[in-house]
C-alpha cells in the first residue's frame, strides 16, 4: 500500500488531526472509573512507610527497631541489615536516574529525609506509628546547605564564539546583573506511590511514573532480576511536572518488601516527603551581561550561571540552553558551575534548565530595552538571527517575529506608556511586560501497535503514559485521520511495559515521538487489511489485486472509485473469517535522525502581561496574559489551548509564590506542605488569551507537530516581573517577588 501523508486524509474524518477533541478518558477520570497506583488493591495487601532521617549531615551511629518491631500489626521493620541489598545501575546503559545511590545503602546521611528504615503493617495506621518508635542516634555534622551558591565547581565552558569578554569591556550600552531562581518543590495532587507485587519470580508494580520503559529498566538493575521480570504499569497519572520521570528509591522499597515478606506492599509518600526525597527545581544563581549598540544590536552576551544538587549527583540544570540560538550576537559565552549542599537531588521540573535560564536572558533585555529607551518588542526584533548562531545550522521553523508582532497587537502594546507607573485603570496602576519564550523540540525511540478489528473497531498500544496531557485522545486522532474510523471506536491503551517500547512523557516530546511510530503501524495494518481479500472465499474483491485498492474512510475500494465507495473495512476482516489484522511501528529518536541533526528545531512564543498595582496595601496581581505559541502543528488545540493555561498559571507561582525554605540548621525543607508553601489557586488566576501559529515542522515528523507543554512557562516569569517595574518602577532581580521587594515603590513611580 502507498503510504498516504495524514495530511491528505483529512477528509475522510473532517481533520481529525487538528480539529478541538474532549478528552477521551475525561468521563473515566471524573467518574472516578481511573485507577492510579495507590488505587490498586490486593488480597493480603500490606503497607510500608519509610523511616526518615532528621539530620542533614552525618551518620547512623545506633538504630534500635526492637520496640517498633513488635508493635501491633508490624510485619517487619526493615534496614540495611536485613533487606537484602541493592545493586547500582550500569552507567553505560544510559538510564535516567536522578538519584543514583540505593536506598539504605550505607550509614551515611546525605540530606534531611533521607529513608533509613522502612516499617510494613497491616494497616497504613499501623506502619505510621510504628516509624516513630524506631529509635535513631546520629554522629551529627554541621550542614551546609549552601543556598546562596557561594562556593562550588570551577565554572566550565558550554558554548563559545567571538570574544564577548573584551566586546563588554569595549563599552557601548551595557547591562551586568544578576539573577536568582529558588529551589520549588513539584506538588502535583498525586502523590508518589508505588504498589509491588511478587509471585516468587517476577515483579508488577503499579507506580505513578513519566516514563515507565525507563523505570522497569531501572528497577531491574537495581533488584537484580532480568528485565522481563519486572513489568511496570501506569493507566493514569495525577500530573509529575517532570517530578515523576526520574525512578525513585520508594519504588525499590517497596519491590524489596514485596520480595521478603511474599505479600503486595503499598507505599505511599506523604506531602512532607515529596519536599525531600523526590526531587526539586533547583536553585539558580545566574549572571548576565549585554553589549549593545546605540541602536539596540547586540555586540556581546554572556552567561554564566550555577546551580545546586546533592553531594553525590549530578543532574544539569543547563540554565544556557537557548542563550547561544535565540538573539543573533558575534560574540558570546556561556559557562556553568555545579554547587553542592546537603541537600536532596535536584531534578526535572517543567521547563528544566530553559525556564530558570530565560528568567535571567530575558529580564536583561527588558534592562537593556529601558537603558536604550526602545521598546522592548523593537529590541527583539532587531537581534532576530538568521540562524542558529550556536550551531551554525538553519532553524527548521522559526517565527517567533510574528509572534511577538501579533501577541502585542492582540494585547495593545501600542498604547502602552513606557515611564513607569504612568498607566492607571479604575484607581489601579497599571504594568506592562513582555518576554520571548522558547523551548527545544526532539523525538525520542518510539514504538506502538495498531489493530484493526472485525467489528469495525481500532486499537492502538503503546508503553508510554498519559500524564495529563491528552495522550489518549492524540492518539486515537492520528488513527482516526489515517483511517478514517470514528474516534468512538478506538481504544488506545498506554501505561503497560508489556506493550511495544514508547517514550517517556518528559521534555514535551512525547507527542512529537508517537507520531512516526504510531502513522507507521497504522498503515501496516490496512495494508494488512488490503492482502486480505484473496483469503475470503466470498470477498467483495474476488479477483482484485490488493495493489488495485485503497483503504480510505474506514472503507475498502478500488483505487479511483469516489468517497464513500467501497465496502466497511470490517466487511473485509469477516469476509476473511478474521478477527483482526495488526501492524506494528517504531520509529528512532531524532539524534539519530541524520537530517534532524542539520537544523535547529525549537518552538518559539511571545509572553505579554499585565499586572495590576495598589500601592497602599501593596497588592500586585497577574491580571491579564496574551501569548502567542509557535509550536509546528497542534494536533489538539483544546487540549493544547489547556496545556500552555496550565503553564502560565503555573508561571504566575513561579514568580510570586514558589519557593522552598530550608533550616539551616538542620537542611530540613521549612514550609514542606501546602498551607506554607504557596501555589497559584483559582483566586489568582487572569484572564488568559492562548494563540498558535499554523507553520508544520516537517523536520521532526510527518505531521510537523512539536512539543509545547513546557513552552508556555517559558519566559513568563520575566514578563512578570518586567511587568512589575513598569507598574512599580522596582526591579526584581531575585525570585520570587515579595511584598518586601514593593514596599515604598510607591515613592519611585
């Protein structure tokens, strides 16, 4: 069968893709028909709750679980001593792991929180108290959490061109300061959990995971048992925020306790844990520094940038990832420092590495705009490059001109007044701000299966999760607009390793990554359908070559007859006495893409902001947004619409809210559950206006579809706070902005 671009069938299903779908599996999620882990229930089912440490620093000198152990209901109190031992994971095997030593591997305390013992119970209430009887004495150091990032690595060159240390000390229009981003902690609904299950050979786990290909592999490793061994299962997820890609060390608790006690164990994390061993945003500390001529060109931009992690991991929060491709400057340098503290490690959080690093990027040029007293939309445009500068490669689709030239004329931009605290609106005043957003786009190694079945319906499989985002639905587009069956009619099931291998739900690739996979498996399956016809003796086709026909609008017909010719493809199946034909699909990453690899591929968009100011309480409040997306094709621009709203509400905490606090005394996070730490609720919600560009990305796939669910964070917190100075005429260069930071802005306006 000739493959037939998605594009061109369209018309059998009216556009499935790119046309506004309702969730597919919202009825299931609002009836409370979705099962997440810590749903699962099983016969003997028991239930474990780590022991925490209550130092930073230092080393389990006596631990006493006699009394613990023989409290009603504990099955076992479990430590280093008995549990059986873990193994690490093979560095060449590529694996994502944010924290890479084992749990209860050895006496030494690494950061407050960390598991030292594990108590399993009959009853949840049961293994709770039974952990505050375990008795714990340390040889206490004194901890360095090191949040100011004073001290660390020595700084290392990530991209370099021209000589942008002696272009600054040239002079012209210069900017030099500097920026920091807190430590946030991800708080989606769902907790962490991990449900094992052990038969006596192999593990199921029931785990609330991004990436469950990974995790499996992780696991086995770590456990020690052959990979088909361990099936992981994820149906649902109640949000990560990248805080749930990375395997963490309860899943291995839990696979452990399974093992020794030959019963299913529960383990789920309480809130105060989620601030301490599952990983955070790290904190950023980052320096910029801009050269420009009178005319607003960029001669020099530097960069340079540290952030924090524990003492033993690694894990980049590469601030500098778009410094060297979104402004055209000959002359650049970007470097970065790792710091280390007594902490927990870091990990990804929804925008990793771009969004704090834009925060700095873009605040500079909000700076530099006023210093040239140009419009802040002007000077962007003005350094618009005509390539990757970084990579010295074309951009594959680039538009971010339009849009900030469109996102400012929906806003009004031009009737803004640049002096700051000149506008007011029924006795408020009035703040403008702008920035430019961007993040990267890729594909990683996917692959699925499609079915299409005798009774006129599709499946179609894949071990990847939906996170929220719309997976489900997606998918069931791409099948819909290849075949043309209703969308009704196809079931997609995701979240199981024993299906074909799909990515991980990180870096808004997973949509860009199923396209090719899922496209391909379709197809083979109706040209499945199509060497059907010589099987059935009494075949509608009888005598027709499978080469002389079309699978086109759920129907079978010869090649050249009119729509809606042809017979149902079901028809065909029964005809052939079969239940269903299939086809499987896999496609590989795009760093293995060899074209890919010749252009820059990226997503682009324009923040712009309101903010309102009350000056005598001291009230700011986001209360308007207009952002305009350049993300290739949306498949779903319902779904699309809601993920870049998502962002921004969540960029609204990122910039007036957010921030861990950790006692220095003993590194413990301060303000670790949700009436301390502040998130944005329905209260501080604005009105928000989300626009797409329609400019398909062929270079990443077939349908030219990018990520963008992380794009909408991007670069809204500078937008906020260039908001904030021209309402207040404060700069705030240190997230996020505080009461304290406003007070008397009064007198500078």
């Amino acid at each position: 069968m000739t493959p037939t671009a998605l594009s061109d069938a369209s018309s059998a299903v009216g556009g499935s893709v790119g046309m506004s779908h309702t969730r597919t599996d919202g009825p299931l999620k609002v009836s409370g028909g979705a099962k997440y882990a810590s749903d699962r229930h099983f016969a003997g089912l028991l239930y474990a709750v780590p022991v925490c440490a209550t130092i930073a620093h230092g080393r389990i000198a006596q631990i006493d679980t006699s009394v613990a152990a023989n409290m009603p209901g504990v099955k076992a109190v479990l430590t280093r001593d008995n549990i059986g031992g873990f193994y690490r994971t093979n560095e060449a095997s590529n694996l994502r792991l944010d924290e890479k030593r084992p749990p209860l591997d050895d006496d030494t305390i690494l950061y407050y929180g960390q598991y030292i013992a594990l108590v399993v119970a009959d009853t949840f209430e049961q293994a709770d108290a039974a952990t505050a009887a375990v008795k714990v004495r340390y040889d206490t150091q004194a901890p360095d959490i090191n949040t100011a990032l004073i001290h660390g690595d020595e700084p290392k060159v990530d991209s370099e061109r021209g000589d942008a240390n002696a272009t600054f000390a040239a002079g012209g229009i210069v900017v030099d300061e500097t920026y920091t981003t807190p430590a946030e902690t991800h708080n989606p609904i769902e907790l962490h959990a991990s449900v094992a299950v052990w038969d006596g050979e192999a593990f199921t786990l029931y785990e609330t995971s991004q990436a469950i290909v990974n995790l499996r592999a992780v696991l086995a490793q770590m456990l020690g048992v052959e990979t088909e061994n361990v099936r992981v299962i994820t149906e649902y997820l109640g949000a990560g925020f990248g805080g749930k890609g990375s395997p963490w060390t309860h899943s291995l608790l839990a696979a452990a306790a399974a093992r020794k006690l030959l019963r299913p164990v529960k383990l789920v994390l309480s809130r105060k844990m989620m601030f301490q061993n599952v990983g955070h945003r790290a904190n950023t500390r980052q320096r910029m520094r801009l050269s420009a001529t009178s005319d607003g060109r960029l001669t020099s931009m530097q960069h340079d940038y540290a952030w924090q992690t524990s003492r033993l991991d690694t894990r980049k929060e590469n601030c500098g990832v778009a410094t060297p491709y979104l402004y055209s400057s000959a002359n650049l340098r970007v470097t970065s420092a790792l710091m280390r503290g007594d902490i927990g490690p870091n990990t990804s959080m929804r925008g990793p590495g771009a969004v704090p690093g834009l925060f700095a990027i873009e605040s500079s040029m909000d700076e530099l705009a006023v210093k040239l007293n140009m419009d802040p939309v002007e000077l962007r445009l003005r350094n618009e490059p005509a390539l990757d500068e970084g990579r010295k490669v074309p951009f594959s689709s680039r538009h971010l001109k339009e849009c900030l030239t469109l996102g400012a004329q929906k806003f009004g931009w031009s009737r803004r007044n640049p002096q700051p605290g000149s506008m007011r609106r029924d006795g408020l005043i009035l703040g403008w701000g702008m920035a430019s957003a961007t993040w990267e786009a890729a594909r990683r190694p996917a692959s699925a299966s499609v079915q299409l079945k005798a009774d006129g319906s599709a499946r179609v499989s894949s071990a990847t999760q939906d996170i929220g985002t719309g997976t489900y639905t997606v998918l069931a587009q791409i099948v819909a607009q290849l075949t043309g069956i209703e969308m009704s009619k196809i079931e997609v099931v995701l979240g199981d390793t024993k299906l074909p291998p799909g990515p991980a739900s990180g870096g808004s690739t997973a949509t860009a990554s199923l396209i090719p996979a899922v496209a391909q498996a379709t197809r083979a399956a109706m040209d499945q359908t199509l060497q059907t016809v010589g099987q059935a003796k009494q075949s509608p086709f009888a005598g027709v070559a499978p080469q002389a026909l079309e699978f086109s609008g759920a129907r079978v017909r010869r090649k050249g007859d009119a729509a809606g010719a042809g017979v149902p493809f079901e028809k065909v199946l029964q005809a052939a006495r079969l239940g269903y034909v299939s086809g499987a699909g896999h496609s590989e990453g795009s760093s293995a893409d060899a074209d890919a690899k010749k252009t820059s591929i990226h997503s682009y968009g324009a923040h712009f902001v309101e903010v309102t100011w009350q000056p005598e309480l001291a009230r700011l409040r986001v209360s308007r947004v207009v952002t305009v997306i350049d993300a290739g094709r949306i498949i779903n621009p319902l779904t699309g619409s809601h993920q870049i709203e998502g962002a921004i509400i969540m960029g609204v905490g990122m910039a007036m809210l957010e921030q861990t606090e950790y006692d220095p005394r003993n590194g413990a996070p301060i303000n670790s559950n949700l009436a301390d730490y502040m998130v944005t609720t329905n209260a501080d919600a604005p009105e928000i206006d989300v626009s797409f560009l329609d400019y398909p990305d062929l270079a990443l796939n077939e349908l030219g579809a990018r990520g963008i669910g992380e794009i909408g964070l991007a670069g809204f917190a500078p937008a906020v706070t260039a908001a904030t100075y021209h309402a207040t005429g404060v700069r705030v260069r240190d997230l996020p902005i505080r009461i304290e930071d406003l007070l008397g802005a009064q007198k500078s306006v």
